[in-house]
C-alpha cells in the first residue's frame, strides 16, 4: 500500500541560510519506496507551478490536489466564500477558485505526459452557514468540467454542530458528512465523484476517535469512499496548540514500543497503531489512495531528521495494513 504524503505539512520552515532545504526534503522523500506520491495544496497556485519544485519532484509520484489551504484562507477574508454558500457572489468567486485549481490539475498533468493526478479534494465551505442545496449545484457544475482523469472528491471537514449535539466551537463547520454524501450522489451520475476522510477532522468533529469509524462506515455504506488521509489530533493541549486543533499531529506509539521515538513529537495523540489498523479495515479494499499528512515538531528539526520521523510514520501506516 504505497502512500501519498502531505509533504507541504512536514516541510522545514523557510530558511535564508539553507534556501534548497525545501527540494533537499523532496528529494529524500523520492528515495522513499512507499510513497506513491504527493498531496499538493492548492491556494491559486500548486508548488509545482514553481519550475523550482517542479524540479525536484519525482516524475513517477501520482498527485491528490487539494483546495482546503486557499478555501480557508479565502473564508477568513470573506466568509461567504464556498462551494456550498447561500450568497451569489460567494459561491461564483468558489466556483471561480475551483475552476483555477482544474487548470492547475491539467497543467500538471500535461508536465508528466500522463493523467498524474489521482483526485482533487474540495469542502462544503463557509463555516457555519453551508448550504446542502447550495453545494449540491456546485458540485453538479463542478463533476461535469473536464479533470483529466482526476476523480472529484469531497474531503469531510467537521461539520457545523446543531442545537441536538453537544456544542463546542468548530475547527470548521461544514456540512454534515450526511449531506455532503447526498451532494455526491447528485453530482454522480455517470460522472467520477467520491468522499475523503480525513482521520483528525472527523475525530474533532465528534471529539471521539470512533467518530472516524463512524464516518468510514457511512461513506463505504454509500460505495462512495474514495480517500483515507491519516492525520492526527489529541484531546489534551500539545506542543502543537490546544486540544482539538486540526494541526496534523502525528501518530503516536501506542502500545507498539517500535514507535516510541513519535510519542516526542506527538504528544497524546489519538492516532495511534490500533486505530490507523481498524480504520483500514472499515475502509476496505476500494480506496483509490491512502494519505498521511503530519506536521513534526520541534521547528528546529532539520531536514534529516524531518525525513526520518515522516518515514517512521509511513512505516507504522504500512505496518498497520
């Protein structure tokens, strides 16, 4: 089960003394054999469009393109922006943005002279206010634009919580996981469109780790899931900010003592051996991709370091089959 890893997540911070340390980290991440390939943050613009990046990326990898690093920034600017909004010139300016990201997912395409890109990833925004109608039009116009070959999937960010559930404040508020599941099989007909978990959003959504199996069970019941991209969070404050924060911490060791070097990175994650385990078997045999998408900590780790810790995580994933 070869991996797409989050690289942007792991990357050391810029340095002015060490500018190539970025394409040092792809380049030792080309040298993994497990990874299959690249998650690609898309915030008008992919790295790769930088001939830079372009160079140092492995002209093997596959791509999964996603959208979710400019849809936030562009919801803090204006919060009315998003596919799934009930305001015109919020959901065109979405519309505008997604139709951006294809250009970039066929220019990258056109770069390896072959259908490179697996899947792009796109959210029911705005927070709070996402409308199930709303995105369900979005999304039809979306699957129908050419992706050359990439399959449209919705990657579930913790939903919006109503009156009925215990309130806390949202990492994101979207739609529910229900609705989002009905977009797709509006959108899906005969078209390719499919449904992302994300383990940390939907175990912040729930605060509870089986909120992900849950969410698994729900989206496989639909024969709609497509993507698993492992990510970790934790209940308790870490170095990596308060308890529940989406920060894609990593996974920790559990009772698995080959690990234990995570645990300092980690802290109390949730993510652990047994639970990337349970959720690969709730999620079957039908994903198109497997991801992981850590941060590391402390920032102060260099480049060799960096590689080792996100190889020890790959190891556990792979382990965890």
């Amino acid at each position: 089960m070869a991996l797409i890893v989050a690289a942007y997540t792991a990357l050391p911070p810029p340095d002015p003394g060490r500018p190539a340390s970025d394409l040092d980290f792809l380049v030792g991440l080309a040298a993994t054999p497990e990874v299959r390939g690249l998650e690609l943050p898309f915030n008008g613009a992919l790295p790769t469009d930088d001939p830079r990046i372009l160079g140092a990326t492995d002209p093997r990898w596959d791509f999964v393109v996603t959208s979710f690093p400019g849809t936030m920034l562009r919801v803090s600017e204006t919060p009315e922006f998003g596919l799934a909004s009930t305001d015109e010139p919020g959901r065109a300016a979405a519309l505008a943005f997604t139709e951006a990201l294809r250009r970039s997912v066929l220019r990258l395409n056109d770069w390896a002279s072959r259908p490179a890109v697996l899947a792009v990833e796109i959210h029911s925004a705005p927070t709070r206010t996402a409308d199930p109608s709303a995105f369900t039009e979005s999304l039809c116009e979306v699957a129908s634009w050419d992706w050359g070959g990439a399959l449209v999937t919705v990657e579930h960010c913790d939903a919006h919580q109503q009156a009925t559930q215990p309130a806390h404040e949202p990492q994101k508020g979207f739609l529910s996981l229900a609705d989002e599941i009905a977009a797709v099989r509006a959108a899906a007909d005969g078209r390719k469109v499919g449904v992302t978990i994300n383990w940390a959003r939907s175990a912040i959504e729930g605060r509870d780790a089986r909120t992900v199996q849950r969410h698994l069970h729900l989206a496989t019941e639909a024969g709609l899931l497509a993507g698993l991209m492992f990510s970790g969070c934790a209940d308790t404050d870490t170095a990596f900010g308060p308890a529940w924060l989406d920060a894609h911490l990593p996974p920790t060791a559990g009772d698995d003592p080959d690990f234990a070097d995570l645990d300092a990175l980690a802290g109390p994650s949730l993510l652990t051996p047994s639970r990337v385990r349970e959720s690969l078997v709730a999620a079957g045999s039908g994903l198109l991709f497997t991801g992981l998408k850590i941060g590391l900590r402390p920032e102060t780790l260099d480049t060799a370091a960096r590689l080792a810790h996100l190889r020890q995580a790959i190891d556990l994933v792979e382990r965890a089959r």
